[in-house]
C-alpha cells in the first residue's frame, strides 16, 4: 500500500491478564468452562501495513503474557454522513452519521504470540473481508474458538476473551465494514453486563477477525 501521510497503522500487542471473575459467569456449558481478562496494549504507530509488519518482526518482547499481536489500518469511517448548514451563511453547522455509517478499520491482521499470521481483513466493496491470505488460519462449523470482546458492568469495560463454538459463516455485501464478514458464534460462557448477559446466550454474529484459534491459550 501507499505510504500514509500520517502514522494511522497500529500495533498492538494482546496480554492475557487473568482468569475471570466467577461471580460474573451467568450461563456456563461446565464447570471447566470459564473466560479471561485481557489488554490490548499499543507498541506503535505506523505510516504503512509493511512498516507495522517490519516493526513486528524486530519487535522485543519484555511481557510474557502476550497471547496475540494486532495490526489495525486507518479508521477513516465507512458509510454515509450528513451535512447540516446553519441558517447563517449556509455555513455547515455540523456533521451527523446516518446509521450505516461505521467506523471499521481499512484492513486488521492478527498474529499469535509466535508472529505467525491468525486472520486478515481487508474492506474490500467487491468481496467483504477481502481474500483470505496464504497460510492463514480457516475456522470451520464446529470449531472451538476465543472471541475477542467487550462490555460495560456498571462504569467499568471488560475486555475478555469468551470460549465459543463456531456455528456458521455469513459475509453480507450490502453491509461493506468489519462485520459483513461475521460468523455465527455460540458462546460457551456468557458474562453480566448492564444490559443483561454478553455475548447473547443464544448466539450471535461475530468478526471473523475478532476470533483467535483455541490453542492459543495453553493453560
């Protein structure tokens, strides 16, 4: 890709901090079943996805809990926005986004602890997720997985990795952002939040790039 005008590619590095709190497990497959608390902390900042990849590559690790890396592209925003003028001088008096504009980043890829490539995205209008990139992981139905998410309990966001089974694919071409290439989850794990339960406990659509393999984490 060209080179940006301004360092808009991250990197990021995914810590694993701790098991969760058993208090705020609400529905569990087993007793074996739990989740994790995790970071995602920034290394850098970058001008281009090859200069994030070279910095990955020559990066020196000091934690021992990083799990996985992240390569996150420019967030310049997808989708429709309004334009409002003042009724002085038909200045513009603000900007509104419509509701499918999304934020979605330009490309994602994801690597584990080892640096060996996990998953890709890439907005791509033609084909939502863009092509899949040699020796990159392929989740199929059935699979066990980790999913990458979030939630509010009270004034507090959990970042938390929840165990999932994997039950379908779905890549949506008139929803062009991160989430046209989703897959179908069953949460395996589902944890309080303020609006009830997260993820829902009857499934619910997913990123494939949110997804990171089961033996990632070894304990």
């Amino acid at each position: 890709m060209n080179k940006l005008e301004y360092p808009e590619v991250n990197l990021y590095k995914l810590r694993l901090l701790s098991k969760g709190d058993e208090s705020l497990i609400v529905t569990r497959q087993d007793d074996e079943k739990h989740f994790y608390n995790v970071s995602l902390d920034m290394i850098g900042r970058y001008y281009s996805l090859e200069e994030a990849e070279e910095a990955l590559k020559g990066h020196q690790e000091a934690d021992g809990d990083v799990i996985a890396y992240q390569i996150v592209g420019p967030e310049h925003g997808h989708g429709d926005t309004l334009f409002v003028e003042s009724d002085v001088d038909d200045m513009i008096d603000g900007m509104y986004e419509t509701e499918d504009y999304d934020e979605s980043p330009e490309f994602q890829m994801v690597f584990n602890a080892n640096r060996e490539l996990v998953s890709s995205y890439f907005y791509d209008v033609n084909n939502p997720g863009g092509k899949r990139l040699e020796k990159e992981t392929v989740f199929n139905a059935g699979d066990k997985a980790w999913m990458l998410g979030s939630c509010y309990l009270g004034h507090e966001e959990l970042h938390i990795l929840i165990p999932v089974i994997i039950e379908g694919f779905a890549q949506n071409s008139d929803e062009l952002n991160i989430a046209s290439d989703g897959v179908d989850i069953k949460p395996l794990v589902t944890v309080k939040c303020n609006w009830g339960e997260y993820p829902e406990p009857e499934g619910e659509q997913s990123p494939r790039i949110d997804l990171l393999p089961s033996e990632i984490i070894s304990k």
